[in-house]
C-alpha cells in the first residue's frame, strides 16, 4: 500500500474500521483538539463520552500521549467539535465547519496563537460572563 503525506492510500472497496491515521504535527494536533474542545465550552468528560471513548482517552489525545487517532475517531471529534478534519489534522484551512458565527471563529483563531495562560484568562472570562444574569432593559431584551 503506498502512501500520501504519510498517510496510507485508501482503497476503493471503503476506509477500514481499524485504519489509524498518522497526525503529522504531533506537536500541535493535541492542542488543536484542546482548543476546539475548550471553545465547545466541553469538559474532557463530556467530550468523551459524545465521541464515544473514556475520559482518560480524551487526556491522552490532549497531552500527547496517543501518537496516532483512529480514523472513525477522527470524524466523530470533528463532527461533535465542529471543525474540520484537515484543521484537525495538519492545522490546515479553516477551524471550522461552518457552524460557527464570525466573532467565535474570530477569537479561535486568536486563541490558536495565545500562551496558555492568556487562554485559561480567556475560557475563565467567557465562563464567568455567560454565569452572570442578562441585565434587564425598560420595556424590551
């Protein structure tokens, strides 16, 4: 079987069950997963459990301690997560799916670029607002 990019070619009879695929960034696809999961406002536990996989799986992918991700692993993250596969994989393209508005698929992008500190300030200042009560307006929300 020969390969693209590192990755196996696909036969034409299907992708097989079992087929890892290689991440090539080893070094940033686990932040990129921290990331995605952090601006789905998701818990590692949560994000285990709608993909289908244990907590400390979840840990493993983030930390960088799982070295390849299974393909149907790999679509079902994107798919709860609302990014692209190729964003997922190579940081290429846009984060998203589309499903997002601009303004998040502004500060995702920002957040790509941010030390972690800046990020955690980021994630405890979105949780804090949206805890917070709306204020209420004379006559009209």
């Amino acid at each position: 079987m020969g390969c693209i990019l590192g990755m196996p070619k696909i036969q034409s009879q299907g992708i097989p069950k079992s087929l890892n695929v290689r991440l090539t960034y080893m070094v940033t696809w686990n932040k990129r997963i921290t990331i995605a999961r952090t601006a789905a406002n998701l818990s590692k536990t949560e994000l285990a459990k709608l993909v289908g996989v244990s907590n400390p799986t979840v840990s493993d992918w983030e930390s960088g301690d799982i070295k390849k991700l299974e393909a149907e692993n790999l679509l079902k993250l994107c798919e709860v997560l609302h990014v692209s596969p190729r964003w997922l994989q190579f940081g290429e393209g846009d984060m998203t799916t589309g499903n997002y508005d601009k303004k998040i698929q502004t500060v995702l992008r920002a957040m790509e670029n941010m030390p972690e500190y800046k990020k955690d300030m980021l994630v405890q200042a979105s949780t804090s607002l949206t805890e917070q009560p709306e204020p209420k307006h004379n006559g009209t929300q």
